[in-house]
C-alpha cells in the first residue's frame, strides 16, 4: 500500500532498523578511529618523538574527546537518518505509484502493453524473492548462471530505491546551498562586488556536487547489483541481500573518503 510505511508496526520497524545501523556505523567508525590512532601513536613512540607515557595521556585525551563528541551528536544523526529513511521511502511510493497510473491495467491487448508491464515488473520486483524462485527453479545446481541473472534483476528492482535516494538528497543540497545563500543575502551582503562573485561559484560548487552525487548514486547501483550476484552464488536469498548491501556500502564508503579528503585538501 502507499501509506503503509506509515503504519504504527512499519514505522516501529524502520525506527529501529535506522537507530541501529546508525548506531553500528558511528561505532564501527570510532573503532576504526582509534585502531588508526594506537598505530600513529606507536609510530611517535618508536621514533622517539613521544614517550609511552606521553602517548597513552594523549591517545586517552583523544579518545574520551571523540566518544563525547559521538554521543553528543548521536542523537541528531539517528533523527536524520530516519527521516532520511521515510522521505526516500515516501519518495519511492510516489514513483511506483507514477508508474502504475502511467501503465494501462489491461495488459494483452498489444504487445506494447505486455512490454510495459514485464519492464513495470523488473523496476518492482523483490530480488530476495527472485533469486529463491530462480535457484528453486534449477534445484540449486546452476547457482552461476543464477548468479548472473540475479545482477540484471537486482539493478533494475533497485533503480527506483536509487533513484529515490538521488533525489532526495539532491533536494537536501539544493536547499542548503539555498538557505545558505538566503542568509548570505539577509546579512546586508547582497549588493556587494564579492557577493556577485560568490553566486556564481556557488552554482559551479551545485552542478560539480550534483554530477558527483549522480555518479557515485550509479556506482553504488552498479557495485551492488554486482554484489547481489555474487552473494546470489553462496546463498540465495539472503546472499543476494547482503551482497547488495555490502556492494552498495562499500561504495559509499569510498566516495565518502574521497570527499572527506577533497574537503580536507581545500581547507588546507
């Protein structure tokens, strides 16, 4: 149903499912963070630059200060990821619901018809679901050629979830460069020479944004239909779904690195 995300037991569900993953992925980083830490700090010990003494006060000191500044904005990241959640959701239903009014009810009569619903089919499929039908079907002794099939099926079931994704986060940095901007303007620097200059950086800043955003989104995609069909040769199933996830969240992860070093680089 359309409105079913917002029913009491799916909406229970999706709270808890985004305030753990949220939870896991701060704290996965803040163990990767300190491993990293304990490794620099060896190194300034084994040079010499540092005792041990005065490596453990400081990696101490850096470690409190970071699980402070964990469980401080811990609460804000678990809020925004559900309603990152619900809004890419919502923004997925209205896509499907879209295409189900644009696609005629009445399949048969031509062939163009037939091909509007099979491709209406591929975009809405469950790729769990499929890859146990297609492995039933061979009685488990083509899980290669299944494998295969699974990463055609699960990149066009999953260009709407994608999509919807895109898109909501393009409305994200639209909107804050646009308030940004506003507050820039209300400030009294709206008819100042340097104000001119910096909309229009500002628009090259959107569209580079926007053509990484739309490049890693499809990568993403890609790695993860890619993903599922490996995770579709172990294990049917749920294979397909974690080879996807962890397809898609590798990628992510990557692009994000190269933001935070970009960022990193031109703040330097």
């Amino acid at each position: 149903p359309f409105r079913a995300q917002f029913q009491l037991q799916q909406l229970i569900l999706s709270t808890l499912r985004c305030s753990l993953l949220t939870v896991s992925q701060n704290l996965t980083g803040y163990l990767s963070d300190q491993l990293n830490q304990d490794a620099h700090y060896e190194e300034l010990v084994t040079s010499g630059k540092l005792t041990e003494e005065e490596a453990e006060l400081a990696a101490s000191a850096k470690s409190d200060g970071d699980w402070d500044a964990i469980l401080e904005t811990l609460p804000r990241k678990v809020v925004l990821a559900i309603l990152k959640y619900q809004s890419v959701t919502f923004c997925m239903r209205c896509m499907e619901q879209f295409l189900f009014a644009m696609t005629p009810t009445q399949a048969g009569r031509s062939s163009k018809h037939d091909t509007n619903h099979r491709f209406l089919d591929r975009l809405t499929k469950d790729a769990f679901s499929s890859a146990l039908r297609k492995d039933a079907r061979t009685d488990g002794n083509e899980r290669y050629t299944v494998g295969r099939q699974m990463v055609k099926t699960s990149f066009y079931s999953n260009i709407l979830p994608f999509l919807a994704d895109y898109t909501v986060q393009q409305i994200i940095l639209l909107g804050g460069y646009y308030m940004y901007y506003h507050k820039r303007k209300i400030s009294g620097d709206g008819n100042t020479a340097a104000f001119s200059v910096l909309n229009g950086g500002m628009f090259f800043i959107i569209v580079q944004r926007s053509c990484e955003l739309i490049v890693s989104r499809f990568a993403c995609l890609s790695i993860s239909s890619l993903g599922a069909g490996v995770g579709t040769f172990v294990w049917p199933g749920w294979g397909t779904t974690l080879g996807g996830q962890l397809g898609d969240g590798l990628t992510a992860n990557f692009f994000d690195k190269e933001k935070d070093g970009k960022e990193a680089d031109n703040s330097e």
